[in-house]
C-alpha cells in the first residue's frame, strides 16, 4: 500500500481475536481495536486530525499556533500534525503526570505551559480557575490560536462515529458487537463508537470504565472527574465501573506477554475492566456473544509510570512504606475532619497542613499556612521514614479528600499517631465558603 501522507495512514486499526486460552472465556468472542497501530501511536490520531484539518489553511495564513489542553496522547498528535504545516503546537495543562510524554512533546517541538488550575483537571465552569480562564481565551476568534478544544468539540465524536464504528461493525461482518467496552478521557471515542453501535444494534451493551477514586491511570478520568468533561454523558453506558492502576497493570501484561499486544496502562485497564464485566455474564449466556474493547496507546511511554508502581517487574527492589499497599481497612480507619472542624483544629492546635496537589493547582488557591509538598515528592519523602516527628499533628489536603485520606494510613501505619485527612478537601473547602488565599 502506498499513501502520499502519513495522514492519510489514520484509522483503519485492524480488530484482533483475543485467544480463549487466554480469557477462559465460554460463551463469548473478545476482541481488541488496534488502536495503538494508528502513525502518532494512539487512539487520539483520530479525533485530533478531525479537530484540527479544517482549520489548518486559515491557521498558517494568520501564522496562528495550534493549541489544545492536554498533557498526553492528543497533545502529541497535534505536535506532529503542526509541525508538518509549519505551526507551532502549545499544551496547556496544570500537570504533566507521565515524564515520557513530555519529554516527547518537547521532541516533537511542543511548548508546554503550565497554569495553575483548582484541581488536576480542567472545570470551565470554575469562572475563577486561571486554566479555565485561559480555556475562554483560547476558544475567542482573532486570539491567534487554533484551539482544537477536545473536551467539547463534537468532532472528537465524529472521528469515531465516522471511522472507528464503522470500522467494528465492518470487521464483525456486518454484525457489529453485542458488548462495547471503553475507557473514558475526554469521552470521545466511548461516546462517539457508542452511539454508532446503539443505532446498529439498540441491544448492545456498552460498559465505561475509570480510574478508581484517588487513582491514577494515563488517559483515563477518575469517577469524581469525569462529570467535569463535556462530551460525557452518563446515559451512553449502561455500567461504569472504576479499576485501580494495579489492575490496569495487570491487564496490560496479559496484553503484553500472552497476546504479543504492546498496549499500554490503559489498554490493560480496558482488557481488565472488560475479562471482570464479562466473567459474570459468561456462564449465563446461553448463545455465542461478541465483545469489543480498545487499546489505546502503546506501553513504551509508561516506564516511569509502571517502575513507580511494580518495581519488581523491571527489577528493582519493592520500596518501603509505598501507599499504594495501603488498604481499604486501613482508609477506612484514618481519622478524616470536616471543614468546621479543620478550621477550629488548625485555630487550636497548629498542626501541619499538607497541601499535596500540583504545585499550580497550590498557587491557584490554598489554606492559608498550608505548605505544598507534590504527592509525587511526598510519596519520595515517606520511603525513607515519617517526614515529621510522630507526635506532630499533621492534616493533608488534596483535591477530593481521597489521595490525603490514604496518605493519612499510611503515616498512621508508619507510627505517626495524629495524621488526619480533610473530608472532600481543597473543593470541600472552597463550597463551604472557608478562606482560600492566592499566591
């Protein structure tokens, strides 16, 4: 086959049987849309040239720069495609969570800014967070930038109605699939693949999947973030189910090593997500069904991701006091404050608040006296020991109250004997009216 662009090489991801040896499954036919194969990597390619091509002529006449707010595999198509029409790409984000990708946008000759934002993704109905501030900016005509705006732009769910749907149902002789399973980002390709297959087949069942709550999965929003995305409806699924970045990792090498599929964190959570879903349908079926779920992206960006995770499985030693061992039992057993009493325990008794959100998101908006240690730099401070005297009162802060909840058990694990989680956190905070300060 000849193509006279890489462009014109997007889509057409072949559908791969997943061998029953492997899922154990009786009564249903599981397959895996190779979305990975598509030039930049992922299944992004799609939706981002959809935004973006009719725009580009106009764009390198006014010399304006490509721009979108992401920090992943969106961003790194558009990176490619602007540079290919002499633009430049900017990422917008309040966080760049996996090292690999940016360091590969910055490769492709991406500019990354990153802006202070109230939580870890965009809310645009936060008049006052400064990336939602600067969402409005990007979307005026005459800003000089063209802004694919991915996260309600209908055209991110045209790429799939048009392309990958179609692609399934063509590839399943004409059948389409009676189960559809999906990770859920921006809700592009789960809300556009969806909607197809309902028309085709009113009866197929679509599962969404996210990332536990207080958990971190590429690509992938947690329950508490993905209302926050405009192209997410509720009603396109009929289960949401949460899986742990444990879990993601596990499905990922099954991929990887039983079916020779290089997917990534996501598509392991997506092949874990869909084998528990089917599992208990399998044995009650009682004719032959087909499901289909999507490999997004590929392994090879996500080292540091899993290294953090599994050390074992690069071979290196397990870290001490890693909060990823924590356990439910454990959570469940921190002592957690709401806001009333946050503020008459900070007003008696001093402790150390412990703001753990992204250093932006901190200079956004925090507790006044708070001091802003990254989870990611307090998770390094913890292998080596209890980062305060064990008798030090110490109240942690995140976004939701999930990730300092667990953070709490393990201090408390660790010895620490007044370690407490503020109840639904920064957010909590702010709803209840309690005074936040900038810096």
């Amino acid at each position: 086959m000849k193509y006279d662009s890489i462009l014109d090489v997007i889509g057409d991801t072949p559908l791969v049987r997943i061998d029953p040896a492997v899922h154990g499954l009786t009564n249903i036919d599981l397959y895996a849309k190779m979305e990975m194969l598509n030039p930049f990597g992922s299944v992004k390619d799609r939706p981002a040239w959809n935004m973006v091509r009719d725009g580009l002529s106009r764009a390198v006449e006014q010399g304006d720069a490509v721009v979108e707010l992401s920090s992943g595999n969106t961003a790194k198509a558009l990176a490619v495609i602007a540079a290919m029409h002499g633009l430049p790409f900017k990422s917008v984000t309040n966080r760049m969570k996996v090292p690999e990708i940016k360091e590969l946008l910055l490769l492709l000759g991406a500019r990354i800014e990153e802006l202070p934002g109230q939580t870890e993704c965009l809310d645009p109905t936060d008049t006052e967070d400064p990336l939602s501030r600067m969402y409005r900016m990007l979307s005026e005509d005459g800003g000089g930038y063209l802004h694919t705006d991915q996260y309600f732009n209908t055209r991110n769910l045209d790429a799939h109605r048009t392309g990958t749907a179609p692609e399934i149902i063509k590839d399943l002789d004409g059948a389409g699939p009676d189960i559809f399973v999906a990770c859920i980002g921006t809700a592009g390709s789960s809300t556009g693949v969806a909607g197809v297959l309902r028309e085709h087949n009113p009866a197929v069942s679509v599962i969404g999947l996210v990332a536990d709550k207080s958990d971190f999965i590429p690509g992938i929003r947690n329950i508490d973030e993905i209302n926050e995305v405009g192209l997410f409806d509720p009603d396109n699924y009929d289960t949401i189910d949460a899986v742990t970045s444990q879990e993601a990792i596990e499905g990922m090498l099954t991929l990887n090593r039983r079916c020779g599929i290089l997917g990534g964190p996501t598509a392991g959570a997506a092949y874990f997500g869909a084998l528990r879903h089917l599992r208990a349908v399998d044995a009650e079926l009682t004719e032959r069904r087909t499901a289909v779920f999507i490999v997004c992206d590929r392994v090879e960006s996500y080292l540091s991701y899993v290294r953090k995770r599994r050390p074992d499985l690069l071979e290196q030693p397990v870290r001490p006091n890693s909060v990823s061992t924590v356990t439910d039992a454990e959570i469940a057993a921190v002592a957690t404050v709401d806001v009333d009493q946050a503020r008459e325990w900070i007003a008696r008794d001093r402790p150390v608040v412990v703001d753990l959100r992204g250093s932006f998101a901190y200079s956004a908006v925090h507790i006044e006296g708070s001091i802003n240690i990254v989870d990611e730099l307090f998770d390094e401070l913890v292998h080596g020991g209890l980062p305060f005297g064990a008798g030090t009162p110490v109240l942690l802060v995140c976004p939701v109250g999930e990730k300092s909840a667990r953070y709490a058990a393990l201090l408390t694990r660790m010895g620490h004997r007044d370690a407490r989680s503020l109840r639904g956190g920064v957010v909590a905070w702010r709803d209840a009216g309690a005074p936040l300060v900038r810096d």
